[in-house]
C-alpha cells in the first residue's frame, strides 16, 4: 500500500510516528447496541441494574448537604436511549415536549463564573460534583439552556446574587442535543445575574473522552489507576454540567478531593490543600483561571512525578509522568521552556498562565491536547529517552509539543466563535508546530520536512472528488468529530505557509500580533484572521486578503497549473485536479468559485536559478509571462510554497529531467520531493505519460537525501501495491535496488550521520531488506541475533530494520521472541517499534494471531487497536485478513469507540483504500450499505473512491508501466 494511503493515522508505529495524527475521543454508543443485540429483555434487566447502582453510588458518597430541589426525574428516564429517540421528536425525558429546538444553546444567559467541587472514587469507577455557575441575563428571559451529557443530576436550584431563590417552573433533559431546558417562574430583566446550582453524578468510564480512568503498570509489574479528562470538542458536558460552546468564555474555580499519596491537577496552580471531612481524603483549591471555553478545561488526578524548570518570563513548567518512567521527560521539558520562551516572542503576547503542566497519559484517544496550562500527552508523544527511543520519536515529542503549545495562543487566547473555523485552530497550530521545533533543532530541517509530511500528504486527499471544503458548516458533536482531519490540519497548514510566503514573513507576524491583542480572552472567526492581516499591509495593496483565501476555504480542491512555452512566452493554465475524475462528485458541496482560484504564483528559469518570479492567477483561466527565450526549463512553485501542482509540456519536462540528472541540487530537497510527487499524481490523473514519471526517478541513483526519497517510496510504493502480484515486480525490485545501490553503499550499520540520514538509513534498509537485498538481510538477521541476546545492543534507529530482517526471514521463534518484548516492554517508543516489527511476519498465521489479539485487554489498551489493524493491512498478506477480522468485529468497534470516533474512520482507510479489483469495490460497498459507519462515513465514500481509482489505474497504466519496468528493470 502506498504511504500515501494512510494519510492521517500518526499511531502508526515505527518510521511513520512522525506523522500527523488525527484522533477523536471515543464514545461509546453503548445503549444503541443493547437495542441491536439484545431486545428489550436485556433493556429492562440493564435498567433496573443502573437504577441499583445510582442508589448505591448515591449512598457511598452521601455527605451531609442541603437539597437545593428534587430533579423530578429518574434513572429510568436518564437512559431513556435505551429506547430509540426519532431525530427530530423533541420529547423531552420525561415524555413532555422539548421547547429549544436548536442544537446550539440561546445566547440570552452567559456564564461568567463556575465553581466546581469535584470528588472522583477512582477505585469504583465514579465521581460526584456539585457546580455553581454564576450566569448573566443577556437578553430578558425567563428560560435557559445549557449542556449535560451521561449525568444524573440529583439537585438543581437557581439563586439570584442576593440569595433570592427563582422558583423553577419546567427542567426538562433532551439526550440527543445534549441540553437541559430551565424555564423560570418569571422573567429576569436584562443584567441580572444568578447562580445556577447543580449537583451530579458520573462515571469515569474507560471510554477515551469526557472524565474517565486510565491506567499503567509499574516496573514491577503493578497496575495503578489514575483519573484524567479530555473535553475537546464536546465532551466537557459528560464531566460537569456546563454552557458547552468554545464562545462561552468564563472564569472556572476549581475544588478537587483525592486520596492523600494521589496528586490533583487542573489548569490553574493549587491554592491550598486541606483535609477533607476529617478522614483520609484532602481536597485540592486551586486558583481561578482566567477567561476560558469549557472544551479547554482539564483536571487529573494521579500518584505521579514531575520534573520543573522555569521559562524566561518565570513560567513554571513541569513535567508529570508515572514514577517509573520520570527520566524520560527531560527532552519534553527542555524542549517546552525553549518553546515558551520563543513564542512569547514570536506571538508578541506574553504566556499568561503562571504555569505550563505537560502530563502523560497511558490511555488517550488522540496525540495531545492543549488543555490550558495542562496539557496532555500520549506516552509516545511526550516521553523519550535517549538511549532506546529513535530519533523520529524525539522528533514527534517535539512536534507535538511545539503544536500543543502554538494552542496555548492560538485556540486558548484566542479562540474560534464556532467549531466551522475549527481549521484555523488546527491548521495554524500544524504551521507553527514546525517554527517552534525548528527553532530547537534547525539541523532537522522542518522547513523541508513540512512538504513531505503536511503539503503532500493534503495534496492527496484534497485531490479525491470526496473530499470537502475546509470550511464546512457543523452542527451536532459527530458533524464536529468528522472534521478533525487532514483537510484541517495538513491543508490548513499548507495555505496559512502559502499565505505567509505571499505576504512576507514580516508583515504575516505583524498581522498575527494584531490579532492577537486585539481578540485576546475572547474568539474571533477566520474573516477578522483576514482582516488583521490586511492591517498589516500597506493601505495602497491591491491584494484583498479574504478574497485570496476564501477561494482555499470555501470550496474545496486545488489546481494543476499547465505551463505551456511558445518559444519566450509562457502561458499558464489554471484547472481543477483531479486524480480520478471519473469518480462521483461529492454534491453535497458547490464550489462558489466554479473551481477557480486566486493562485499566487511562481517560477524560476534555468537561466535564472536563483530568482523567484512572482505573479498572481486571479480567479482567471490563465496568464502569460516572459522569459529568456534560450532558458532550457521553466520550473513552477518555487520552494513549494503554493498548494497546487504544476504541469509542464514533455519538453520542458524532459529538460527538468536532464537537469535533475546532471545537477540535482539547483531544485532544494523539497522541489525533489514535489517535483517527483507532481509527476506521479499526474501521470495517475492521466496528465502525463508514467514514461516521464518513472524517467523522472533515474536520477535518484544520485539521490542522498531524505524528503526527495520519502516522496518517491512514497509515489513508487503506489505502484508497488499494484503490480506486488505481478510478474514484472521483479523487474520493479531490480530497479529499486538500483536506484538505492549507492546508498546502501554508503549508509551504515552503525547509526552514523545527521538526524535525517538517520531517516534515510531506516527507509532504505527497510526497503532494500523487503526486497531480500542479501547483504541487508544477513546485517539485518545478525543484528537479530545479537539483540536476542542482548536487548541494548542495537541503537534505537536502526531497531525496524533488524526486526524487519528477522522476523521477515525468521519463523515462529523470532515472532515469538518479539511478542514476548512486546508485552514486557516499558518504553512506549520501544513498544511501538515492537508491534510494527510483528507485523513484518510473512506468515499468515500470525497475523490473524496479532489481530484476535488486538481485541484482549490484557495484551492491548483500545486506544492501540487501530494500529495493529493497520500494521495487518499494511503487510500484503494481511490486507485480506484484516478486511475479514473489521467485518467480524465492525460492531465491537463501533460499541469501544463510537459513532463519533475518528477511530472508526481510521480503521476503514487502513483496511480498505489498498484494493484495487472491482470486486473488493462491491464487497466493500455491501458491507457499509447494511452497517452505521459512524464518523466513518466520509471515510468509506474516500475508500471506496480510492478503490475505483486503483482499479482504473490498473486497467489503465499496467501495460505501459509494465513495459517501462521491463526495459529498465532487467
Ligand atoms: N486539539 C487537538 C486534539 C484533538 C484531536 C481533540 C482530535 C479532539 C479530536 C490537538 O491539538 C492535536 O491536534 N493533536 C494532534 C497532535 C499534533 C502534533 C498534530 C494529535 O492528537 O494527533
Ligand atoms: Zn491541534
């Protein structure tokens, strides 16, 4: 399967980890498959089971408290979605009509200040709460609405400031839309303020969402729970009851019980401690934040240690992870002071926070999240130790770290009014990831490493007619979920790079600055990101800021810009581009451009190497330029700034070619990259012959860096995956390893080198050992051998390859040996090299092993599943198996991660976007026709587009590729 092919899944473990992740918090739908699997028998048994177990838990935390009011309903109604609710019913779960009929709350009551009191019972999986919000009439009203979600709610008052109580005349729960309905006896004029007080319960569920429990094993062996929370983008809800949206900034305080050897953390630092109703229990104060949205709140409560040091500006910035693993969170926490410290000059607004909390968590559905002064990691993307983990896993602690903390500013200071500019959020914190951790290894060379990893990668999928606009209008949680992708993250990016190429580097930090201060503690949209950047500039610019970049957001896809040469003139082109356009357009989204774009242009000439011409496309079909009539090529998209693709005709094309093969360096390592990149996709789309494609490849035989190789793996990994079968895929391997001699030549076993050679080295010996390369086998094998003795004996870079080469070549008992690692393993890193290695093994028996594994608790967290399914499906001889064991376990999938995970969508695209018959499309289409995909539906749509796509290519391109292979592959 082509690389390009799991374009969004950064749990992939080994070379992949430094990919970029897109991951939602799961969400069991556990009430739904009840009514699937069970009947109505087992509903009523599981009611009355919950109604036992509130009591209970109702009993053990009783505490001597004045109710505020009776709730007026009952568990019974609390899981009244054991019973099918219509979409649009609006009963409430008392059976009486439901009034607000929207699924975003009223804004005519504002939350300013909340109190929350929170007491988790870790051991028996529960916690109760009590929150006071201290809310503003806006609007006169005599009704409120605001969110809850998997709570029951035992007391509810309403107080005005001068202790008054407001008699409540209706409180009505409406499950779908997540919303409590409060309606008063009178009105309230506008200004007034009161207090809405709540007391709930809920259950730290081992769901990946909300508040819930996690846990890790000691080095000896012990497993110990802690309890932690994660709320982006609606979960805040399931945690405490709360006005749920990112524009209800408020004050939150927080009060938190623990057990007194357990730490509690919260965004704010702790105030004081005290013991808490004369037992064994402390409860933990802690200071008020400042204005904040809810999905930003987060709080756990764990038996850590941490590690601090200090930023510039005396920011205290610590980091926490279990005791065991405390000496791999130094490169985390030199590498988030000197992050702080630059940004506070890059953004030119100072952290506010007086701390920054980085926390491992062992089970997290996502890579990070930014919660505000307390952000939360995956082990694998925070921790990192210097002996055993390799270097593209330090490479992702820093990434994420650097992402995380562009949040702190961007999203945490300023956030978006709604979720629709969640792509400003994500894109720009995927741009600025790469300043940040260029600035604290400029030797890895993010700038280049930015095309490979986020430009190309965007530039796949948004050439699918199923993808979307960035901007698209969401409503309800899972419409939000969907869109956590690499449209928002990879595309976003790319055109905020595009942008600040166009504008200047100067001018896009002033425009940034600006808006900064000017929304700070409060939200904007992307129309005044716009309108602070044309601030900037100067007053007479032609250039209309939000016009250029609507023509990115609103509609989605980009050009292929065609250049063609009439002797010194140039005319250039503008046209959709579209890798299958055969394929049904995605009708749900109408281009407002009629697929045109405003394309900031530009091009150098082999007369002028070094000079970048610049020019501007419009919204118009073509422009013509000038340029020395005896330039041999003309080369578009310099540096690879524009989010387009650029076509030559075969001349200029065949010049670009014997350019490349007698000085490859005049092009940087990413116009490589994208020049290989541009020649494959187009030749896919049918633009361009694979004659020129592949001819394009012959100068790799020079090649010696890392992102023009990992573009063409990447690119000849496609076809790879369809010719595997076939009898020319030895002629395509003699090639291969023709192209790759000089480098096997020169790299070493011995881990030497820069931090991207160390890239290279892993890809082409894991590429050259596939291959049965004999040398990098016996190296590979002995270094095997060598580890199984002595688990420290090989570096950590060159772990894929030795266990690629030996459980490629070895049987059962190097599989085994590794599985054995697996499970023992206490470095998350490590692990990850470990399960990848697993899935190396040719034998088919033990790939269908590792997938009924995946499913055992005791051998895999759930938040790892997804990977190993996709390490299956990566192994040619897995693909089949895997689309079998998702078939069989569709619905425990959907029961573990719910129809709002981006989990189900990630398994699908590993699973099913590598076929390429018409008959894998059918089976593929029956088994989604009969099923929920969940947040997986546009996924299936990419899959089965991919599909199709395939299938063309191979009736299409097999001949001609095949004869290319032959002729040079012999
Ligand atoms: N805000 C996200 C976390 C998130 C992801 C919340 C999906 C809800 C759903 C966070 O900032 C993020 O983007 N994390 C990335 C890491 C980053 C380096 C791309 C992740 O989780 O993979
Ligand atoms: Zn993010």
């Amino acid at each position: 399967m082509s690389d390009n092919d799991v374009e969004d899944v950064s749990f992939l473990p080994g070379e992949s980890l430094h990919r970029k992740a897109i991951y939602e918090p799961s969400v069991p739908q556990r009430c739904k498959q009840f009514v699937c699997s069970q009947g109505k028998a087992t509903i009523v048994a599981i009611v009355i089971g919950l109604f036992v177990l509130l009591i209970t838990l109702i009993a053990a935390f009783a505490r001597p408290s004045q109710p505020i009011c009776e709730s007026g309903h009952s568990k019974m109604e609390q899981h009244g979605t054991l019973v099918n609710i219509q979409t649009d019913d609006y009963v409430a779960t008392n059976g009486k009509p439901f009034p607000w009929r929207n699924v975003r709350l009223p804004d005519s009551v504002l939350p300013i200040e909340y109190h929350i009191f929170l007491h988790p019972n870790i051991s028996l999986s529960i916690f109760q709460g009590v929150v006071t919000i201290l809310c503003k009439v806006q609007k006169e009203t005599d009704f409120f609405v605001f969110h809850i979600k998997d709570l029951n709610i035992s007391d509810y008052g309403v107080k005005l400031s001068n202790g008054e109580n407001v008699v409540v005349n209706e409180y009505l729960e409406y499950k779908r839309n997540e919303q409590i309905y409060v309606r008063l006896e009178r009105q309230l004029p506008t200004g007034t303020q009161f207090n809405l007080e709540v007391k709930f319960l809920g259950q730290l569920t081992g769901k990946l969402s909300g508040f819930y429990k996690s846990s890790y094993k000691t080095d000896n062996g012990e497993e110990r729970y802690i309890a932690t929370t994660h709320f982006e983008p609606t979960d805040a809800r399931s945690a405490f009851p709360c006005f749920d949206e990112p524009h209800f900034k408020a004050i939150f305080q927080m009060s938190i019980v623990r057990e007194k050897d357990y730490i509690a953390l919260y965004n704010m630092p702790l105030n004081r401690s005290e013991v808490y109703e004369k037992g064994s229990l402390m409860v933990d104060h802690f200071e008020k934040s400042v204005d904040m949205s809810t999905y930003l709140v987060a709080f756990v409560v764990c038996d850590y240690k941490n590690v601090t040091s200090h930023t510039k500006g005396n920011v205290k910035v610590s980091v926490y992870t279990p005791p065991d693993q405390i000496e791999r969170a130094h490169f985390a926490l030199e590498a988030a002071v000197a992050i702080l410290d630059y940004y506070d000059e890059f953004f030119g607004v100072k952290y506010p926070l007086p701390k920054a909390d980085l926390i491992a968590i062992p089970d997290f559905a996502a890579g990070a999240m930014e919660n505000w002064g307390l952000v939360t990691y995956r082990l694998t993307a925070i921790l990192y130790d210097p002996v055993k983990s390799s270097a593209s896993s330090q490479q992702w602690v820093a990434v994420v770290i650097a992402h995380e903390l562009a949040h702190q500013w961007f999203g945490n200071l300023v956030t978006m009014k709604w979720w629709d500019d969640l792509w400003l959020n994500e894109g720009f914190a995927s741009f600025v990831e790469y300043i940040g951790t260029d600035r604290i290894h400029t030797e890895w060379q993010m700038t280049e490493q930015f095309i490979g990893d986020d430009l190309l990668k965007a530039l796949y999928l948004d050439s699918l007619s199923n993808s979307h606009p960035i901007s698209v209008p969401v409503h309800r949680p899972s419409e939000i979920n969907e869109i956590f992708d690499s449209i928002t993250y990879s595309k976003g990016a790319s055109i905020i790079r595009m942008l600040q190429e166009y504008i200047g580097k100067e001018k896009f930090q002033e425009g940034l600055k600006f808006y900064l201060k000017k929304f700070q503690y409060g939200n904007a949209d992307n129309s005044e990101l716009w309108q602070s950047f044309q601030q900037s500039l100067d007053p007479n610019t032609v250039l209309n800021v939000t016009l250029m970049m609507e023509t990115w957001t609103k509609q989605m896809g980009y050009p292929v810009i065609t250049l063609s040469r009439n002797g010194n003139k140039v005319t250039a082109t503008q046209e959709r581009f579209l890798l299958y356009p055969q394929s049904q357009e995605n009708s749900q989204y109408i281009s407002p451009f009629l697929y045109k774009w405003y394309v900031p242009f530009s091009y150098t000439t082999s007369l002028d190497i070094n000079i970048t011409q610049k020019l501007e496309m419009k919204l118009i079909d073509n422009v013509e330029f000038e340029i020395k009539g005896d330039a041999e090529w003309v080369k578009g998209n310099s540096h690879m700034f524009g989010y387009f693709r650029v076509n030559y005709d075969e001349k200029n094309w065949k010049a670009i070619i014997y350019q490349l093969n007698k000085d490859h360096t005049v092009f940087s390592a990413g116009e490589r990259a994208g020049l290989i990149d541009d020649a494959f996709q187009l030749a896919r789309s049918g633009r361009l012959s694979h004659k020129i494609a592949f001819d394009l490849t012959q100068y790799l035989v020079h090649e010696e860096e890392y992102v023009p190789w990992d573009s063409a793996l990447s690119n000849l990994g496609y076809i790879e995956g369809r010719i595997q079968n076939k009898p020319v895929y030895r002629q395509y391997k003699n090639y291969m390893m023709k192209l790759m001699e000089h480098l096997l030549n020169k790299l070493t076993w011995d881990d030497s080198g820069d931090h991207l050679t160390k890239f290279l080295t892993a890809e082409i010996f894991g590429k050259a050992i596939q291959f049965g390369h004999q040398q990098s086998v016996d190296n590979g094998k002995l270094a095997f051998k060598k580890w199984s003795m002595n688990s420290s004996s090989i570096s950590p870079n060159l772990k894929m390859s030795t266990f690629r080469a030996g459980i490629e070549y070895g049987d059962d008992t190097e599989w085994e040996l590794c599985w054995d690692q697996y499970l023992k393993a206490n470095v998350a890193s490590e692990k990850t090299q470990l399960l990848a290695a697993l899935g190396f093994t040719k034998d088919v028996r033990l790939l269908s092993r590792l997938l009924s594994f995946s499913l055992e608790n005791d051998k895999f967290k759930s938040q790892d599943t997804p990977s190993v399914i996709s390490i299956v499906s990566g192994n040619y001889g897995g693909q089949a198996l895997a689309w079998r064991f998702l078939q069989q376990n569709w619905d425990t999938f959907y029961t573990r991660y719910g129809s709002l995970s981006f989990i189900l969508s990630s398994i699908i695209k590993s699973v099913a976007s590598g076929f390429d018959t018409d008959f894998d499309y059918l089976e593929v289409k029956k088994f989604f026709e009969t099923r929920d995909a969940g947040t997986g539906v546009m996924a299936v749509k990419q899959a089965m587009e991919k599909i199709q796509m395939n299938s063309y290519w191979m009736k299409q391109n097999e001949k001609e590729v095949t004869d290319w292979l032959m002729k040079n592959g012999s």
